[in-house]
C-alpha cells in the first residue's frame, strides 16, 4: 500500500494535535490557537457580536466547546449553512474533587469513570493527569490549564500467581475498588489532600489554599506512533473523536472564500449523554446559529429558509472489522482500516442517516475522488450513538452519520489508519466548498 507524503503530514498533524490535548479544555485551548493564528476573530457569548461578509470567527463554551464559522459569499437563503460537528471529550478516568487518600504507606487517587473507557487498558500504562483547576485571584477566580507530561499515576495489575483465571475470564475491575491510582508514598503527618493539592499548586506556582476546585483526567503518556510493515497505521489515545475534530478544524481553515457559511461544532460531553450547557443537546449551536442569522439581517421565516438549505455531517469514528472476533460484526458491512470513510446506518435512528443524506455524502465523496464504506451493527447487540440525531432533530436539518474507521473504540491506546484521515479531512473540504 502506497501512502502519499501528504496523507504521512496529516496523520503527523493528527497525532501532534492529540498530543498536545490529553483533555477536552486542552483540545479546545489547541483548536483556538490554530484559529486564531489563521486570522478567524474570537467571540464573546456575553458581548454584541458585529460580523462582516467574507469574514472568519469563533467562539467558546464552559472551555470545552468550541464553535468556528466562516460566513460564505452566497446569501444564507440561498445555500444555507454547511455544518460538520464532533466531539472534544473521550471516555476514560477523571479525578474525584478529594481525590487522595492514603493507607498502608501509599498515596492513591480515587477517580470516577468517564463514559464507557475499555477499563483494562488503562493497567500498567504510563499515566499522568490534565484538565483545568479553578485557582483564587484578586478579581475573584480564574480557571488554568493543567498538564503534566511525565507519568505519575499507575494501575498496576495484580500477578497472575494470584489471579490465575485472567486469561479465561478477563480482567474484572471494580469500578470503586479496582480503580484507585497508585500515586506516592504517603508522607508522614500530611493529610492525604494536603499533599496532593501541594503538589498541583506547586506546578501552577500558587499556594495550595488558593486552589477553590479542579476538573482533570487521566491521560496516557506515551505519544502517538505509527505502525505496520509499511507504516500504514497510526494509534494514539483520543482518536474517538480528536481524530474527527482535527479533521473538521484543518477542513475549515482550508476552506478560502467559501460560498456557503461553513461552520465547525465541536462539543464536549458527547460520551455521557450531551445533556449539558456545552453538550450537543444544549443551545450552543442553535444560539450561535441564531446570532449568525440575526447579524446578517435575517428575521425568522428567513432563518428557516436558510436552515431549510442546511446540511449535517455528524463526523464520529466507526468500527472497523477486526478478523480475530468476526462474530461481533454483522456479516455485510466489514468496514476495513484505510479504505475510505463510513456512513453509518441504524434504522431506530441512533445514527442521523437517512437514503437521502447517506446519497448528498456519497456525491461529495465522488466530487472528493474519496472512496466510502457503509456501516450497520449487529441487530443482536446494542447501537451506540452520536450528535448526530441530537443536532438533527433540534435544529430540523439534513444530517448524515460518517466516521473514520479504526479499531479498539474506547481503549486508551486506539488505532486507524493514514490513508482515512487525510480521506476525511478532504471530504469535509468538499463539504465546506460546496
């Protein structure tokens, strides 16, 4: 298999991206700097917002979401807005708020389960923590990113000679007991959350008593690689859905003078429901949507018009076939690693798709020269979702389900293929430039 220098740069600037954000607030903060060095204007939802034809902005919720827009030469009622949205968050661990306790001379950190993380994967990794902590200022507070890119944290395994089933049954962990993280020793007369927030006010260089509170998650250290005999693959963390949201955002500042108003949703909260104020369900899009109208002269029957000429890709990853454990895939959808992106099918509406959304994709994907694939679960077992239908059924405009295939959904070391995302990234073009 022939991989082209610039589907190898794309992969490269995929696993660069990931790198750089081992949490939703870091995703974001990377997503705004791109941004803003490509000259898109930043947005404050509490200000007047004053938008001029032709020109490029953004803007954030709760630190977690973002949304990007270009607004396009034709009127809105003429070619209505071209939407791609994704998600910034991945299942995994995330610290509770007095997350250290200690005993038998060790510090651990008590963490609760993010969505739906394939829980053994995380033993025996090299992990550390980021995210955000909200820190006292003269002004009142204010929230600062935090990221240590040394491994800190270990789930170690417990030795076969005292769990002699694990390679019959699999490896159990008990989501309150089994999940601690090994952290430090314990120091003799500390309180167990003195010693741990001392060591996170340590690396923002503040005084431990100005910490109010903390959101962090556990990441894995190891960067991202590629893989294979010709190097064909790439695994990271996070490609369920960082992989999509890159490919949104490097299809957005692609897209020069585009004649639609191109927009790039992305949102936190996606792996637990989106019900939330930066979540898909929430009015982050629907608001940004209606400010964008409202500056550009449209009054409602005008907004509806232009929603009416809309179009949805929902971009999430999908399952690629894995050829150990062929009883898990319905029999005529073997979706294959690097063989072009999938539009995804559930006839109970957990994907958005529908015969004629799943044909305006395929048409982009010929303008793109972009192969595709089609995906159905197994009826027998349960479908997960998306935005998709979320955004579809609020907003009333066409949608489509697609993802880049890849394998190991969920685990903390995820794997894909090269050759997809640069599909991806230029099937997302053709939407924006259509």
């Amino acid at each position: 298999m022939k991989i082209s220098d610039q589907a190898r740069t794309a992969a490269q600037d995929l696993l660069d991206f990931i790198d750089v954000s081992p949490s939703p607030w870091h995703a974001v903060n990377t997503v705004e700097k791109q941004l803003t060095t490509a000259g898109f204007t930043a947005l404050n939802e509490a200000h007047a917002w004053q938008l001029e034809a032709g020109r490029s902005y953004f803007v954030t919720r709760g630190g977690a979401s973002i949304i990007a827009f270009t607004l396009g030469k034709q009127a809105l009622t003429d070619t209505g807005f071209r939407i791609v949205g994704a998600h910034t968050d991945s299942p995994g661990l995330r610290l509770k708020p007095h997350a250290a306790f200690s005993g038998d001379g060790l510090l651990r950190i008590g963490v609760e389960v993010y969505g739906g993380p394939i829980l053994a994967t995380f033993t025996d990794r090299d992990l550390s923590i980021a995210g955000r902590v909200t820190v006292r200022t003269p002004a009142g507070h204010e929230t600062r990113l935090l990221k240590f890119d040394n491994a800190l944290m270990r789930l170690p395994n417990l030795a076969i000679h005292m769990n002699r089933e694990v390679n019959d049954k699999g490896l159990v962990l008990n989501k309150q007991t089994g999940l601690p993280l090994l952290f430090a020793e314990s120091e003799d007369g500390v309180a167990a959350d003195r010693q741990f927030l001392a060591f996170i006010a340590a690396s923002l260089g503040v005084d431990a008593a100005e910490i109010f509170t903390f959101e962090l998650n556990v990441f894995d250290t190891q960067k991202g690689t590629f893989w294979g005999a010709n190097q064909e693959f790439i695994a990271d963390s996070q490609l369920d859905n960082l992989a999509s949201c890159h490919a949104a955002v490097t299809a957005l500042l692609a897209a020069k003078n585009p004649d639609s108003t191109s927009v790039c949703a992305l949102f936190d909260h996606e792996e637990v429901g989106s019900e939330s104020a930066t979540g898909a369900s929430g009015s982050f899009l629907a608001d940004t949507i209606n400010r964008i109208t409202a500056n550009t002269g449209l009054g409602a029957e005008d907004r509806l018009r232009a929603l009416a000429q809309s179009f949805f890709i929902s971009a999430d990853m999908a399952h690629a076939y894995h050829p150990n454990h062929a009883g898990a895939y319905e029999p005529c959808h073997h979706v294959q690693v690097n063989q072009g992106p999938v539009i995804k099918t559930n006839a109970n509406q957990r994907y958005s798709t529908n015969a004629d959304t799943a044909a305006r994709f395929i048409t982009l994907c010929a303008s793109a020269g972009v192969p595709y694939q089609q995906y159905a679960h197994r009826t027998d077992l349960g479908c997960g979702s998306t935005i998709g239908p979320i955004v579809a059924s609020s907003l009333g405009v066409p949608s489509v389900d697609v993802g880049s295939p890849m394998w190991a959904m969920h685990s903390i070391r995820e794997s894909a293929g090269v050759l997809d995302h640069g599909y991806m990234i230029a099937i997302l073009g053709a939407l924006f430039n259509s």
